[in-house]
C-alpha cells in the first residue's frame, strides 16, 4: 500500500516541479512518471523495512 502511496505523491510532485520550472504539458508528464516511479520504488523499499502492524 505504500508502494501506491508513494506513486501518488511523486506523479503530484512531479507535476508540481514541471510547472514551477515553465514547462508545458509534456515535461509536466515527464516529472510525473520520473518522480511517480521513484516514489514506487521508494515506497517499496519503506514497505520492506517498515514492519506491519500487528
């Protein structure tokens, strides 16, 4: 579930860093499937480590 978590928050944040930048429509695109997929992985990972609750 973090996995979808972290997802969500980097397509958001990516989306956010493109237009902060000036970019249009297709960099808005690129940041949010680079930074969506560094936040799976980074989810991922937190999933990994972080215990489940009991």
């Amino acid at each position: 579930m973090l996995n979808l978590l972290g997802l969500g928050i980097g397509v958001g944040l990516g989306a956010v860093t493109a237009r902060r930048r000036g970019g249009n429509r297709l960099d808005m695109l690129h940041y949010a499937a680079i930074f969506g997929v560094i936040g799976f992985l980074l989810g991922t990972l937190a999933m990994l480590v972080i215990p489940a609750p009991a």
